[in-house]
C-alpha cells in the first residue's frame, strides 16, 4: 500500500532519512547522511524542541472557512491563539476577509485517557457544523488521542458522511517524530484523504459541451490553458510579498499562477487538480503533496530550491520556464532584471562587504540565505539547521560546493547556538523567528531569518534583505543595551565546552 492510501500519514522517520543533531561541514553532513549515521545521532541534553503538531496547526488555521477541532488535552491548542492572529493578518494582505479561526477543543480529561475520547470528538464535530457552518472541518489528531487509540479516521468518515462540510483529520501527535517537518506530510495528507481537490462542473468551470459547434478549438483553448496553469506552493513563512513575486516572474514569462495551499477556501482546493504543473518554494516542504498530485492527476512537479539570492531565484525561474519551451524568454528577463537589481545594489554592497554573519533556522532557508549572502560579498562564519532530511540534498550538495569549509550544523538548539556566538563573534546573526530575540541578548545584532511582512524571495527581496541588513548592522543599539541589562541562564563553564559537547553518536 503506498503511503498515499494509509489511513494515517507517514512520518519523515519513515519515508525519509532524517536527523536532528549534527556538526561539522556540509560536506560532512552528506557523507554522515550517506552512511547512515544520520539518524544515530542525537544528545545527552536538550534544551527544547518542537512539536509536529504547532505547525500542522499553523497551516489548517490559515484554510478559509475551515474550524479546528483540537481532539487534545486543552494545552495543545494554546498555540492557535497566536497563530490565530498571524492567519487573519496573512488573509488580509492576500486581500480576504482578515477573519480570526474558529477552534474547538474536545479538552480530554484523564477520564477521557482512561475511557476514550471518541463521544467527545463525535459530539464536536456535529456542534461545529451545526454551529458554524463551516466548508471544511480539521480534526487535529494529538497525542492524547494517538496514544490510547481513538480511531479518528473512522469517525472522520461516519460523522463527515452527514455533515455539511468536509470533514478531515490531520494526525500530528508531537511524539511521532523527530523532525518537525513530519507535519506538512500531516497536513497534507489530511487534504488529499477528504477534501475535494478536484473541480465541479458548471460550479468551478463552464464545461465544453459536445455539441457546440467550435468543440474542438474550446477544447484545444480549455487544455492550453490547463496546461500554463501553474500552482505555486506556499508555506507559513513564505509572505504574501514573496508569493506576488514570484507570480509576478512567472507571468512575465506567459504562465498563469496559482497559489496553494494556505490561505486557499474549499472553492480554491478543488482547483489545485487543474493545472499544468506544480512547483515548491522549498525542498522541504512540499514533496508529499507534488509527489501525490503526480501520482493521482499526472501533474509534473519542480522542486528545485529556494528562489533567494541572484543564482538561485536564476535556477529556480529558468527551471520552470525550460519546463514549458520558454528559456529564452525567461533568460531575456533575468538579465534585464539583473541588471536592474545590479544598479540598484551598487551603493550598497560596500556597507555589508566582508561582515560576519551567522545563520540558523529552516535547513533550506538557512543555506539559502547563506549561499545568497555568500554571493553578496559577506562572510557566512557558521550555519545551523533545524534538521536534516534527505529532500534537502540537492541544496545541501551547493552549500557544500560553495562554502565547503564553514561550521554546519544540525542543531535547533539554543544554548548551542549562544555558545557559537561568543566562540565565532559574527556581526550579525539571522535566526529563526522566536530565536533571534535570544541571540540579541548575547549582544549581537540580530534578525529575522524570515519574516511574513517582508520581501525575501525574487530580484525584490534581494534588494530589501540588503536593505534590512544595512539598517541593522548600522544601529546595534536594541542588541548593546539588551546584553548590557539581561543575564543569559547558562553557567560560565557552558562556554568553556564546546558548543556541540552534547551531541552523541
Ligand atoms: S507534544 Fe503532544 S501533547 Fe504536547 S503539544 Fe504536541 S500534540 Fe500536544
């Protein structure tokens, strides 16, 4: 049975090569990854991790028209208040209506543990529907429920049978895996399980019918225009100013665009079938999906990097125009938008030249923005990945090639990553959202690895990220005064150690 047809997802564990704790090179990691080793390493401490399920979460509240059914103790679900305020914003700017998710929790109790927690969830499912009329119903599967063996599948399928909207589960527990990005197969798989992915006749398309008397030129009209169709997959860190520019190179060259699957209604979902190919932002996030799509509707797929940086967003532009025949119309309008983007970086690679920077956070936007960095004249003194799967070769193999010899680790792990700062006293770090507010405390200026409100991605990115880090190399202040008044929590003897003592294997 292929994955696609299991009742429950997969994990990364399972389908992919994986890891969580590593240091040495790139070139290390993929000689490490090759042989094995990988995913017998791990560490004698850790300080946090995350939970699969906060970013399952993070894609299901972005889904317009949708309710989220929390089968959880009610802890599991204190992520989607913030969360619920991020997927309203990324609406808004998406120019939908900014409205905040509905989310429900079937709040089990120990006895629920002891007794089953399947009357509950039943009973939660047909308030919702009834309640909030919804399109699309999310039953997010956690621990509690995966460990004491509710079957939510089944109830999924008997109770959606006679509601109103769609009803799915997307199974999360935060135990199942140790790589966070199990969680985009989950939400994935939730899709293409029970919701509707293909169009309805006459309600998404006027069909050609046979006897109209042009049936052969609106046919050939119809396919063409399905085949220039294509889907562009987000993620929750990609903003909506990334998505435009990407669509914008796209549509420069002759293709429609489509974005999917976040911020899309029940309506948009059944249009992702329709289309000629579909195409990932990212090597780590998307795979699943592309590779159902292929499996179920003969969609082609390119996954082919990240789009940040000159090289990059090159490759990934000239990848899909080739793709369709039109290389050459895409190379005419990568050199005038080179050239354009040359002017304008001029003034300003001086003031980032030779600066020391060190990068941590998502394994493909991490050695992105460190190749693009690279690229710009900087110095990338280290780079730490969230995690390591084997979908994130192909960029790991360029990282490698062009920065064979700087420190790369798997680590997600901030008392590591301190330590790394008062070893290699960068200039600048660019961290994970959430993390980079720590390392300011160490007293280096910090930013944001990604952030929804900025551009990153494309010819407008690279220009506005250089901007950024002008700015933020230029004024220390936040970062000076920060160190000078707040005390870190590790011990002095801490950064006498080197910053991956713990890690085993
Ligand atoms: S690890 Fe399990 S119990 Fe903890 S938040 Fe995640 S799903 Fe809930």
């Amino acid at each position: 049975m292929s994955y696609f047809e299991q009742r429950t997802p997969p994990t990364r564990d399972q389908r992919l090569s994986i890891g969580d704790s590593f240091a040495g090179t790139g070139c290390g990691a993929l000689d490490c990854a090759k042989e094995g080793c990988m995913q017998q390493k791990g560490r004698r401490f850790w300080q946090a991790g995350m939970c699969q399920m906060s970013l399952s979460l993070m894609m299901a509240v972005t889904v317009e028209n949708s309710v989220i059914i929390m089968h959880a103790p009610i802890g599991c679900g204190s992520m989607l208040i913030p969360l619920g305020i991020s997927a309203a914003k990324g609406k808004m700017k998406r120019g939908k209506a900014p409205a905040g998710p509905i989310w429900l929790s079937t709040n089990l109790k120990e006895s629920d543990v002891i007794g089953g927690g399947e009357k509950n969830l039943r009973e939660t499912i047909l308030y919702a529907d009834r309640e909030f009329h919804p399109e699309i119903i999310f039953v997010v599967s956690t621990c509690a429920p995966s460990i004491i063996g509710d079957d939510v599948e089944e109830i999924v399928r008997s109770v959606g049978a006679g509601t109103e909207a769609q009803v799915t589960a997307i199974h999360c527990p935060g135990f199942k895996s140790r790589v966070v990005a199990s969680a985009y197969d989950s939400f994935y798989h939730s899709l293409f399980s029970h919701i509707q992915l293909e169009p309805i006749p006459y309600k998404d398309y006027q069909p050609v019918e046979r006897s109209d008397p042009d049936y052969s030129m609106k046919i050939r009209r119809f396919n063409a225009q399905k085949q220039m169709t294509v889907n562009l997959f987000n993620a929750t860190s990609i903003g909506s100013q990334d998505e435009a520019e990407l669509t914008r190179l796209m549509c420069a060259i002759g293709l429609n665009v489509r974005v999917y699957a976040e911020f899309c209604s029940a309506g948009e979902l059944r249009m992702m079938s329709f289309a000629g190919l579909n195409v990932s932002m990212c090597n780590v996030h998307d795979d699943y999906i592309l590779k159902y799509l292929q499996d179920k509707y003969s969609i082609p797929y390119i996954i082919c990097g990240m789009p940040i940086g000159i090289s990059a967003t090159k490759a990934w532009l000239l990848e899909i125009a080739e793709h369709y025949g039109l290389a050459d119309k895409a190379r005419s309008l990568i050199e005038s938008e080179e050239e354009q983007l040359n002017a304008a970086l001029e003034p300003l690679l001086p003031q980032i030249k030779g600066r020391r920077v060190l990068i941590s956070g998502g394994v493909i936007r991490s050695m992105s923005e460190a190749l693009m960095l690279n690229e710009l004249g900087m110095e990338v003194v280290g780079v730490d990945a969230a995690h390591y799967d084997s979908e994130a070769d192909p960029v790991l193999h360029s990282f490698s090639d062009e920065l064979p010899e700087i420190p790369f680790a798997i680590s997600s792990q901030l008392y590591e990553a301190i330590n790394q700062i008062k070893k290699l006293k960068p200039d600048l770090t660019i961290a994970h959202n959430g993390t980079h507010g720590w390392l300011a405390r160490a007293g280096i200026t910090s930013m944001q690895l990604f952030d929804t409100d900025k551009p990153f991605f494309g010819y407008a990115g690279i220009y506005r990220f250089v901007r950024r880090m002008i700015f933020a190399l230029k004024n220390t202040s936040y970062s000076d005064r920060l160190a000078e008044h707040v005390k870190l929590p590790y011990k002095k003897d801490w950064y006498d150690k080197d910053p991956f003592h713990y890690i085993t294997g």
